[in-house]
C-alpha cells in the first residue's frame, strides 16, 4: 500500500514537487498515453478550476475522474446528465424529519471532492445554471442557507462533440466556468495494446491506492499562489486576451475572468513543472485549452484556429 506523506507546510516548491510526481505516477499507472491531458487536469485542480473534456464515449473520461478521486482520497460522485434532471438532483433539498419536527437539508451529489458530471450538454439550462453558484462559490444555498460543499471541489464536465440530438448547449457564463477545456483523444495502436495487457485480468482502478491527502491539495493548491508572474508576462497574457476581443473573426472574446485563470493556470503549471516563476512557454502552452472555449466565432473560422494566429502575432515578452 502506497504511504500517504504529511501535508506540506513552508517547504520550497522543489521540495513540495515529490507528491505531484506521486499523483502523476498515480494516474499514468491506470490511465494509458495521456500523460498530456493528466497535466492538463492537475493544472486545473491546483489553480482551483474545472475541467471541461469534450470527447467521444470510451476514451477515459470516467475512469480518469474515478482515478484522481482515489489518488487524492476524495469523495467521489458521477451525475449522468438527462433532460428530466433537477437542480434539487445536484445541489441537494431540504426533507422533513417528522421525529425532530423540522427540516433537514439533505445533500446531493456536488458535495463532494471530484464530481463528475457526464453529458452535460444533455442536462435542461435550469439545471446546467445550479452548477454555477456551486463551481464558483463552491457552496450550495437553500431557503436562504449556505451550504459550503468542502474544500478541494473540482468538477469534470463531459460532452460527446459529435451527438447534437436532444442537448442543450453551454451557455457563455457556463462555459467560463470551467478553466481548461481538452480533449482526450483516441489512444495510438501501442497504447490501445498496452490496455488490453493491463486490463487482460482485471482493471487498475481496483487496486489504485491513495498516495496524497486532501490537505496535501489543498496545501498544494496555496504553494501554487506563490509562484512568480514578472509585469512583463501578465502585460504578455493581458495582449493576447485583448486580442481575442478585437479579432474581426470573434464575435465574443476572452472575459477578465479568463485573463485570471490563464495567469492562475500558469501559475499551475509553474509549479508542476518544479519552478517558483512563470515563463512565456507556459502561458503559449496553455492558452488553447484556457482561452478558446471563451471565445465565440464570428464565422467559420474555429476559435482554436484564431488563438493560434493570436499566438503568433503577439510579440513574447
């Protein structure tokens, strides 16, 4: 059984980088080949956002979150998304207890620690909005009570990209919700052998055992505050949101809160990488994922094909 190591406290970063190394291993031990979108998750539970993957059925997509649930300790919750979904079935109501003679709130599945949230698009706006307080806030009110849901609260959201038939878009707002969006993708011919080896007598997942804290995210989660963005990098990443805002091929550029999760997002992946400051590579490797599903195309033009061009126009500092 992997030991899980004491929560970190005024440590330097190199030295608070064991654990991440820990929970990446973790990870890469069940999940096959997808070293980079593992990355891309852990950036965004240490820049204390959500994941929006966007891709076919049967990549990962559960298994991944199952796995990240186990890795950390974590309460783990899956909601499959349906049309006749309430916002009560996510949040939680508040039932009568005839014995006590008054009511009592009775959580639902956002209480947790990792939510998964599978087909999203396929949940009524009603019920896609309840997840907004939950997301930003990271509490839940009820008949004018907050319900905090704990700390860390990180939420993957699914949709297949290729089925339209019966779902209901992502709003704006609630796509600005989520820090990264990504892909998973289909595995190679040798890594899609190398599942059928690993899998041949029995799944991974079965046997994952934790190998850090809650209080280690979350002390991980505050370390990742620290590190370093120079005046020149923030003005870097502050053109380039502009630029999404003036494009004549984007109808809806990148929000402020876009611009802060870029600069928290790199802060992120900063620190996964082992350093206490920013480099421009960072921000460039993180702008797709963060930036253009913020962006609404004015044509035909892909907004990933846009922030591409934005890259390469922008003078790096």
């Amino acid at each position: 059984m992997v030991q899980i190591s004491p929560p970190p406290t005024s440590a330097s970063i190199p030295d608070l980088h064991s654990p991440l190394t820990q929970l990446m291993d973790n990870l890469d031990s069940v999940i096959v080949g997808k070293q980079d979108a593992i990355r891309l998750v852990l950036v965004a539970l240490l820049s204390g956002g959500h994941v929006l993957l966007e891709d076919v059925p049967g990549v990962g997509k559960t298994l991944l979150a199952k796995a990240l649930a186990r890795s950390i300790k974590g309460k783990f919750q899956r909601i499959q998304c349906t049309p006749d979904l309430l916002p009560s079935d996510l949040t939680g109501t508040n039932i009568w207890n005839p014995q006590e003679g008054r009511f009592e709130f009775l959580a639902g599945p956002v209480f947790s620690n990792v939510l998964l949230a599978d087909e999203i698009n396929r949940a009524t706006p009603r019920t896609q909005s309840a997840l907004l307080e939950v997301m930003e806030e990271a509490q839940v009110t009820l008949d004018g009570v907050t319900h905090p849901v704990g700390s860390p609260f990180f939420v993957i959201a699914t949709q297949n990209p290729i089925e339209s038939h019966g779902t209901f878009p992502l709003p704006e707002a609630q796509l600005d919700r989520f820090a990264l969006a990504l892909s998973l993708g289909y595995p190679s011919e040798i890594e899609e052998l190398q599942m059928l080896q690993r899998t041949q007598t029995g799944h991974r997942l079965n046997d994952l055992q934790p190998c850090i804290s809650l209080d280690q995210v979350r002390s991980l989660q505050e370390a990742c505050l620290k590190v370093t963005v120079e005046r020149s990098l923030q003005q870097y990443m502050l053109d380039l949101v502009r630029a999404t805002r003036q494009n004549p091929d984007i109808r809806l550029g990148v929000s402020p809160r876009g611009t802060v999760t870029l600069q928290r997002a790199a802060q992120a992946l900063a620190f996964l990488e082992g350093r206490d400051y920013v480099l421009p590579d960072d921000v460039k490797a993180l702008a797709l994922n963060v930036l253009s599903h913020r962006m609404i195309s004015a044509g035909s033009q892909p907004t990933t094909i846009v922030v591409k061009q934005i890259l390469q126009s922008v003078a790096i500092p």
